[in-house]
C-alpha cells in the first residue's frame, strides 16, 4: 500500500476540506493532520461547523470538496469492508452521549461486542465489566437505563462503549459540556489515564477552555469557516486574530484553574 | 497501519522443569477473528493442565478482547505463573476486579398469578388515567370557555388541518371502494329476488349508520392516532414535556385539548366526506350491475332512509373523534424516556383506540336500536 507507507504516522489528514450547507460555505478548504498519539482539539465559536468538521471526519456526512483520510483510508473511496475494519478501529462519544435509550448500560457496552460475533457470553460480560471499571462505573449501574443515569454518568458510559474494541483512535465531541467543574476535572483525567493506558490518538471538540488546557497537544481554531491558527495552545493563543483573542479574554476573569498548569 | 500478525501459542520446557504456553504475534480482535477457532481449542486444551506457566511478554500487541478470552480459559483467576509486558499489567488488573455476577437481566421471572395481578392493575392505572384525563379536558373546555382569547386555536386549527384535511384523500378512496363493493356483492342476492331497488334501503342504512364512521374512525386511529402518540412522546424524550410544565403551561390545556377536540370535530365531518363517497361508488355499481340510476338512487334515497341515520353516525364521529385523541393522548403522556416505549406506546394506543371504536359501536347498535329504522 503506497498510501500507507506514506501516512505512517498521520492518523487523521484533512486536504482541502470544503462544506457547503444549503448555499452558506462552512469549511474552505480545511488542511490539518493529527499525528498518532496526539491530542488534537478542534475549537470555535457556536455555530462555526466543529461538529459539522467532526461528523465529515467519522463519515457521517460527505464534504463538498476535498478528501478526508482516516488511519490512511479516505472513507468515501474505500471498500465496505475496508470501512467497516476502520470502523472498529475508532470511538465515537458523541455530545449527548448517544446511548441507545432502550438498552440498559451493560447492553450499550456490549453492543460493539455482540456486533462483531465472536465472542460468547461470558467473555462480553467480563469485558463490559472489565469497561465500566475502566470509565469508573461501579458493577450496580451496569442494569440501569440511560434515562436512570446523571449526565456524568451517561458520558462515562457511552465513553466505555466507544472503548469496547480498545479503538485507537477516539473522537470526542464537547466531552465535558453539562458536567459540573468537579465531574468535568474527573473526566480530564480518566482522558488522561486512557491516553496513557491505551496509547489513543483522540480528536477532541470543545468549548471548555479548561479541557482544552488540560488535555490538548495541540489547538485547530476554527472560525470564518477556515483554520485561523493550529499548534500548541501557546502559540494558538499568540494569535492576533479577533476571534483568538474574544476567546482566550473570556478566560480572564476566572480564576486560575490548577489543571491549566499541568498542560 | 501494517497487516496484523497471526497470534501463535506454543508450549516450551525451560529451566527448572516448568512448561511455559509462549504467546506470539498481534493478540487483537482483528488478528484473532479469523483464527478464532483453532485458538479456542488450543486454549481448552492447555487450560485442563495444572502448573502452567505463561509467557505474555513476546507479543506484538494485546488487546482487552483478547485479555478476557484468555481469561475465560483461565477460569476467571490469574494463574500463579503469568508474565506481561507493564503496559498490558492494567488488562488482567482490571478483569480481576470483575465481580462474579451474572449479567444483569432486566426481567425478573414472576409467576403468572402474579403477571395477571400486574396486568389488571395496569388496566384499572389506564381506565383511571383516562377517565382524569378526560376529567381534566372537560375544566380545560371550560377555561377555553371562559376566556375564549387565551384558548390554545392555532394549535387547534394546525391539528384539525393534520388529523382532518389531510385525511381527506384516503377515507375517499377507501370509502369509494367499500361502497363499490358492497353494492356489487348486494347486487347479486338482489337480483335473484328481483329486489333490484332496495340497493338503495341496503346501502344507505349501512354506510350512514355503520360503515360510514367505523372506516372513518379505524382510519383515522390508525393516521393520526399513532401520530399524536408519537408527537407527545418525543416530547418526553426531548423534555419538552419538562419544559412546558417549568413554564407553567398546562400540558392538557396545550397538547391535550386542541387535538382531541379538533379530532372530535374532525372525524363528523370525514364520516360525512366517507358516506358521500361510499354511497356515490356504491351508485356507481348498482348502476351497472342493476339498472338503478343515479336520480332514482338519490330520489328514493330520503324515503328508504330515516334522516336520523345520518345524525346517528355524525353523533358516532363526534364520539370516535374524542375516543381516539384521548386515547392517543394519554398514551402518549406515558411514553417512558426510551426508545422502545415510545414504539410500545404507539401500537397501544392504535389498537386500544381501534377497540374502543368498536366497543363504542357495539354500545351505540344497543342503545339506538329503535332510532332510525323502519
């Protein structure tokens, strides 16, 4: 494969990314790439096309221009069976989690592992179990319903499903807006933890500047529809461009927060 | 990304006498699917053998799908001799932990004795809900009443359009072909007795009396019945629901009483629309299988047939109409937030209000018997 030998260590490529929704240009002509291991955070205003960027990196939507290549498959050319092993090799956590509303918490997790139709019972049970320690859901809450479970934990557990297949890559959309300061600290660091543990290469969406510092390698704002400024949050912030700096004010009269020092 | 490498198993006698089971090659879910089969059995075999030593550190890759089988042939306990490379320590840690429950099911196994309790009082729950619904509807009319200017009519009229004009086109069709069949089976017993022209005593009484609203009112539990259902319930599962009662807007005063008295004004009017197209196919075959014409059909039409037939089954539409809304309704205010009780709700409410409908009819032949029949 000559792409493969070329794209060894870029997990994501995004070339000339273009959107168009109903007549509006979201993206023009969007470039970046995320190296393996890295954590890439995609930020910009309400209403800038983040989540519209992140659903045309999973596929969910097709972009007007341009190509989108996931661990060195452009999604949209490969073979069905090439896509669905792509597939299995990524996570999804999805804004509002995403949980099937009818399947208790132990089935949510299982569903990824029952799909691939391999493995019998008892090692799905271990592994779901073994998942919802991983994310630090206690064994009680594995029979209840989505609709039974704090906000907290619905975005634990729907990061334990997108786990399910030890993905490599990890897509996570807004991970910790509606959680409180304490619950939102806690899932920086079980990011962190899974980072280290699972060697996860993660694209991040986010508003929340205090995730941003705590967890992000590198920065993408997104504003205009193109990429204003990419690189570590140091340098994204040295931006002189007005949106950069709207942004970053916002975080001046707070306090500081210990878990910006430790990025 | 590189083609995985196949996972190997082998067992080797190294020093002090122990047999160690060495594992090789890429140990993840992509690697092993193919190879599955064999694996287990390699695996079965050696996990009846005692003092076995295993040597995890050779591998390219481990993945937890692979940690739990092999802790499946493990029996679910670390063996005493077990060596991993650092990063793949947390797998086994982790599974160790793994509390020996079953799989949580959700369906508690009851008796049926107990099952039958359970259903009778979730019946007696849904008579109840009903009838305070209802209850609730009748002081909303009234409030609607009062101050006629705080009435909720654009969600009326928006629901009268849905439930009653875009209707219009398959209660005609249905309609229309009912009549036409009815009157070509009709025609037949008729002409052996040369009763030609009480085609028209015939299809009048039982399309104004009967088929008139029964097709109207099935259908229209079917559309707007399962609609309504389902409209209420995604507003469950979004909290709209939750956010018209923070707001103080009553959910019946708002939801409830503009779509089950638009269906109760509706489905009279629809009864209207079906009877004149049931009656109009059924002329249409009578003249074709049996000479009556169309003036003569409409001529003897008054006399064959009370006028009180016709208000008869204006009345069952006013009544179908309110059945159904309010059935949909409350099935719809008792969607769990849940995907499958939304579809559970919606079915029920369909065929709860398709049984009423009939029941309300049965109820109707009994009471009415003496109105409007020769």
């Amino acid at each position: 494969m000559s792409t493969a030998t070329q794209t060894r260590d870029a997990v994501v490529e995004v070339e000339g990314l273009t959107t168009r929704l109903g007549g509006r240009v979201v993206h023009d002509h969007i470039e970046f790439s995320v190296a393996r291991g890295e954590t890439f955070s995609i930020i910009g205003g309400s209403g800038s096309g983040k989540t519209t960027l992140l659903r045309t990196l999973i596929g969910l939507r097709s972009p007007s221009e341009g190509r989108v290549r996931i661990l060195g498959h452009d999604l949209l050319t490969a073979t069905r069976g090439t896509q669905q092993d792509i597939r299995r090799r990524w996570g999804v956590l999805f804004q509002g989690g995403a949980l099937f509303s009818a399947l208790s918490l132990f089935d949510n997790v299982a569903v990824p592992l029952r799909e691939l139709h391999l493995l019998d019972e008892g090692v799905i049970r271990d592994l779901v179990m073994s998942k919802l320690d991983l994310v630090g859901l206690a064994a009680d809450d594995a029979a209840k319903l989505p609709s039974e479970l704090s906000g907290g934990m619905v975005k634990r557990a729907a990061l334990a499903r997108s786990l399910a297949l030890d993905p490599e890559l990890l897509f996570l959309d807004e991970p910790t807006s509606g959680l409180d300061p304490v619950a939102a600290a806690g899932f920086q660091a079980l990011v962190r933890q899974l980072r280290r543990e699972l060697s996860l290469t993660v694209v991040m969406v986010t508003h929340d500047l205090d995730t941003l510092a705590a967890l992000s390698d590198r920065v993408a704002a997104l504003a205009e529809g193109r990429l204003i400024a990419v690189g570590t949050l140091a340098e994204v912030r040295q931006s002189d461009h007005p949106f950069i700096h709207e942004y970053f004010a916002s975080e001046r009269g707070r306090l500081p927060s210990p878990t910006a020092s430790e990025a | 990304m590189r083609e995985p490498i196949p996972p190997t198993l082998e067992v080797v006698a190294r020093a002090e006498g122990a047999r160690w089971v060495v594992l090789d090659g890429d140990w993840r879910v992509e690697a092993l699917c193919s190879r599955l089969p064999a694996i287990e059995r390699q695996l079965a075999h050696l996990g009846e053998h005692q003092g076995l030593w295993w040597d995890l550190e050779r591998v390219t890759a481990l993945d937890s799908v692979a940690a739990a089988l092999l802790w499946k042939y493990w029996r679910g306990a670390r063996p005493p001799g077990l060596t991993v490379q650092p990063e793949h320590e947390a797998f086994f840690e982790r599974l160790g932990r793994v509390p020996l429950v079953e799989a949580p099911s959700r369906r508690p196994a009851t008796e049926v004795l107990v099952q039958l309790g359970q259903r009778a009082l979730d019946f007696l729950g849904h008579l109840l809900r009903v009838l305070e619904l209802f209850g609730q509807l009748v002081f909303d009319v009234l409030r609607a009443l009062r101050r006629p200017s705080w009435a909720p009519c654009q969600d009326f009229s928006a629901a009268l359009y849905r439930s009653g004009t875009t209707a219009l086109p398959i209660t005609a069709l249905v309609g229309f072909l009912i009549g036409v069949v009815l009157s070509y089976l009709s025609a037949q017993q008729l002409r052996t007795f040369g009763a030609n022209i009480f085609i028209v005593d015939l299809l009048g009484i039982s399309i104004l009396r009967e088929l008139g609203p029964l097709l109207a009112a099935i259908l229209v539990a079917g559309r707007s019945g399962s609609s309504i259902t389902a409209q209420i319930g995604v507003m469950r599962l979004t909290q709209e629901l939750d956010a018209l009662a923070a707001m103080g807007i009553s959910r019946t005063f708002r939801l409830v009483l503009p779509r089950v008295i638009a269906l109760a004004v509706a489905l009279p009017l629809l009864v209207l629309w079906t009877d004149a197209l049931a009656l109009a196919g059924g002329i249409l075959a009578a003249q074709q299988e049996l000479g009556v014409g169309f003036r003569l059909f409409l001529d003897k039409l008054p006399d064959a047939v009370p006028i009180s037939n016709l208000w008869l089954g204006l009345v069952k539409g006013v009544v179908f109409g309110g059945l159904i809304g309010l059935v949909a309704c409350h099935f719809g205010l008792r969607v769990e937030p849940n995907t499958r009780s939304l579809g559970a709700g919606t079915t029920r409410s369909v065929v709860v209000a398709i049984t009423l409908v009939i029941v309300a009819d049965a109820i109707f032949a009994i009471v009415t018997s003496r109105v409007g029949l020769p």
